[in-house]
C-alpha cells in the first residue's frame, strides 16, 4: 500500500509536473538555439560548421549521464518505498514496538534505509551536476576553436573584424540555451521515470471487465458449478470443484478450519477473486454476464475487518449512496447505536476519524452493520458480524440481522453457534471441498467435522473456538 500511495500521491504528481516545466523550457531554448544557429551560418558557414560539431559531444555526455541518472532515480523510487513501508508499518504497530522496547532495533532500520536513499540521492545530484560544467567546457574548446581559424581568417582577409566579433557574440549567446537544454536532462529523467513506474503499475493491474446484464434487484438464487480457484499454479487449490447451490432468501453458514476456503467462496460472488475453472451464477445468469456495477450492487457485507472513512457517521453509513438522513437514523437504530449518536456532538455530522478509531471495535462492527442495513441489498454475506459485540447488544443486533436476512439470501462465515443455530443450512468446507451439510443437530449427530470443530469450542464464544473454526 506504501508503494501505491507513494507511485500515485508522490511519483506521478511529480514527474507529471518535471515533464511539463522540462518541455516547456526544451521547446523555447531549442528555438532560441536553432535562430542563432542560423544567424551564425550567415555571418560565417565555415565557423558554423566548428559550433555543430559541438552539438553531437553535448548529446553524448547527455545520453550517458541520463543513462545513470535514470538507473539511480529507479533505485531512489524503490528506497523511497521501502522507506515508506517501514514508517508505515511502525505507525500501525507503534504499541507492540514500544510494548517489545523494538525502538532502538527499528531505528536502525529506518537509519540503514535513509542512508542508502541519501547515498542514491548523492548518485543523482551528482550525475546532475555534472552535466552543465561538462557542456561549458565543449563551450569552451569550441570557442577556442573558432578563435583560431578566425584567426587564421583574419590573416587572409576573409574575416572581418566586425564580423569576426558579431559571430563570437552570437556563440556566447548559444550557451546559455544549450546550459538550460542540458538542465532539463535531469527533470526529464526523472519524469520519465516516475510516469514509466505509474504505467507499468497500471499495466500490472489487470482491468475489471464485465457484461452488460443488468437488473435492478436479483432474487437472489446462486450457484457454484465445479469452481476451482489457485492463487498460484503450484499451490494447493483454495478450492477444488466446488459445487453449491443456494436458494433465494435461503440462509447458509459456512463453517471449516482456517484456509477450508470460506472467504475465497465468498469473495467469487463480487468478483474480487475470479475462479481458475468453474462457473458461479447468480439468478441464472454467469458472473461474467453482469455489468460489475449492477453485480455488486446485490452485495452486502459485514466483515470482521470493519474499513471505515474520515467521513461523517452519515456518509459511512450511506456509503457510495445518497444520504437519507431518515433512513440512516433508522439503520443506526437497527443496529443498535441509537445511544451512541445521541452521546456524539454533531451526530450525524461527526467525522469519525481515520478508519474510525475513535470508537471501540463492537461500535465499529455495529456501523458496519448498519451500512449493511441501508444498502438493503437482497444477497448479504456475513462474515461472523458480531464477533466484536458484547452479549447485550449481540442479542439487540442479532435480532436486526434475523430481521434483515427475512426474504433475503444470506451466506454467513460462521464461527460462533449464537451465528450457526439459525442457519438454514450449514456447509462445512475442508481444504476448498464440501464435507458435510446438514442443520446443526444433524451434522452433531453425524460426528464429523462440524462435530469435531463444535467440540473444540464451536459452541461457545471463547478465543479458541473462534480461532479453530476461522
């Protein structure tokens, strides 16, 4: 995320900027080289001819220094994210730096990466640099040049000495133009490298293409047919031929082991991970049929790892929506945060701060909820929403979802039997395969997996259940 942010906030506002100033001061100084260039080919073709030659030296010294200076401004982007990375990473795990004494071990860290950035910084300025004194001295040699075969002129009367000092005042004008050409080396490079990084990061991300079926509301009946996903070809498949079909306003909980494969089932539906083989319908029709927009529109989600904007509560809420400050009202109620916004100093209007860390994490959850709640779509997917609740307002909010989840398709990752007691089916899921599905009694009676998991503390809300049955 630290080399996203840095390649769009920093890289490509940047390097668009150094482009456009560069090309503005190449187009002007060039013209002004090539005017005087052709005056001097009036007064004198045969000095001219010395001046040319000059050009091919300055572009030569400019290739390769560019070269170099290309090399360390890519090396510099990779430092620089590096470095973003570290700092980023101990700001979100400042507590458990300070809570090990790790300051000292991350200082360090940070120091070794500044310093190879400021060694690569040193590379660049110093590559930079040496472009203008480089071209003054082939200013200066031809210069030298011209003199003596104006001298040599002189002697056989073919130069002027007017014309002799018309032309060395116009080739001393040349070399501003020609020192401001070799400054834009360095911007250029520089430009052309960060546009390069955003391209090629714009190329390494692949686009979201849809359909065009579009409907308003889906009933909400869905269907895996034999889909398989890997995330790498050598890697054990997150699922392997999976098929499931869930019936509109038909309740599922989704129970297995940690990597059984419930999220990746989960995130086919929105098409955030796209199937290596199978197929996945929605109201009959393929996935890949949908417009994305009308397709995920039919998708609610309740996530244990709530994301919330430094927005106001209302904006949260109606999320990608217009805000019905009504309807969000009501939502928030439902989800049982009536008493906190009557305790929040502007309400609605209170702007919750980054991912909303002024508020605990059950009140985060329960906003989450209530965005779930006015998105009112018809298929919801739960994934163990009130695991951050205390027992009081599970059941408050328990009793909003069962009210929710009436007509509506829901598919809950269920880790707790508060979640899985009302399910109308359980599917129970082992290294990306369905093992065992039932109701909850059944699948107890059969002694299988769920049995297994149920006994290791699926039926209860301890830490250890939750884990073994993430």
């Amino acid at each position: 995320s630290s080399s996203l942010a840095n390649t769009i906030v920093y890289e490509v506002q940047s390097g668009s900027q150094l482009l456009v100033s560069a090309l503005m001061t190449l187009a002007r100084n060039s013209l002004t080289l090539l005017a005087l260039v052709a005056y001097l080919m009036y007064l004198n073709w045969k000095l001219t001819l010395i001046v040319v030659f000059l050009f091919p030296a300055v572009a030569y010294v400019m290739r390769i220094l560019s070269r170099r200076l290309y090399r360390v401004t890519r090396n510099s982007q990779d430092a620089t994210d590096r470095l973003a990375y570290v700092v980023e990473e101990n700001v979100l795990a400042h507590r458990d730096i300070r809570l090990h004494a790790a300051q000292q071990a991350q200082s360090h860290r940070f120091a070794g990466l500044s310093d190879a950035l400021r060694r690569l910084s040193m590379k660049s300025t110093a590559a930079s640099a040496a472009m203008t004194p480089l071209t003054q001295m082939l200013a200066a040699v031809a210069l030298s040049a011209v003199i003596t075969v104006a001298l040599i002129q002189s002697a056989d009367n073919t130069t002027s000495v007017g014309g002799f000092v018309a032309f060395v005042t116009a080739m001393l004008m040349l070399i501003a133009p020609l020192k401001h050409l070799t400054e834009v080396a360095n911007p250029i490079t520089r430009g052309l490298a960060a546009m390069e990084r955003g391209l090629d990061m714009m190329a390494r991300t692949p686009d979201e293409t849809g359909g065009s079926y579009r409907m308003e509301r889906a009933t909400g009946v869905i269907r895996f047919e034999q889909a398989c996903v890997s995330y790498s070809d050598d890697a054990v498949p997150a699922l392997d031929h999976l098929s499931l079909d869930v019936m509109a306003g038909e309740t599922v909980a989704l129970v297995g082991a940690s990597g059984s494969g419930k999220s990746t089932l989960v995130n086919l539906l929105p098409r955030f991970v796209e199937p290596s083989a199978g197929s996945i319908y929605l109201d009959g029709h393929e996935l890949r049929e949908w417009d994305l927009a009308s397709l995920r529109s039919q998708f609610a989600l309740v996530s244990q790892h709530v994301l919330m904007l430094n927005d106001s509560v209302a904006v949260n809420v109606a999320l990608g929506q217009a805000v019905d400050r009504d309807r969000v009202a009501h939502c928030l109620a439902a989800a049982n945060l009536q008493t906190l916004m009557d305790e929040l100093p502007q309400g609605l209007d209170t702007i919750v701060g980054h991912n909303a860390m002024q508020l605990s994490g059950g009140q985060r959850q329960r906003l989450a909820i209530a965005r779930a709640l006015y998105k009112d779509a018809p298929v919801l997917i739960l994934d163990e929403a009130t695991s951050a609740l205390d027992a009081e307002s599970e059941r408050a909010v328990q009793e909003a979802l069962q009210r929710l989840m009436q007509k509506r398709t829901t598919l809950v990752i269920a880790h707790r039997l508060s979640t899985v007691q009302h399910a109308d089916r359980i599917v129970v899921l082992d290294n990306g395969r369905i093992v065992e599905t039932g109701h909850h009694a059944t699948l107890l009676a059969a002694d299988g997996l769920y049995a297994r998991l149920y006994n290791l503390g699926l039926g209860g809300p301890s830490d250890s259940g939750e884990d073994a049955a993430a």
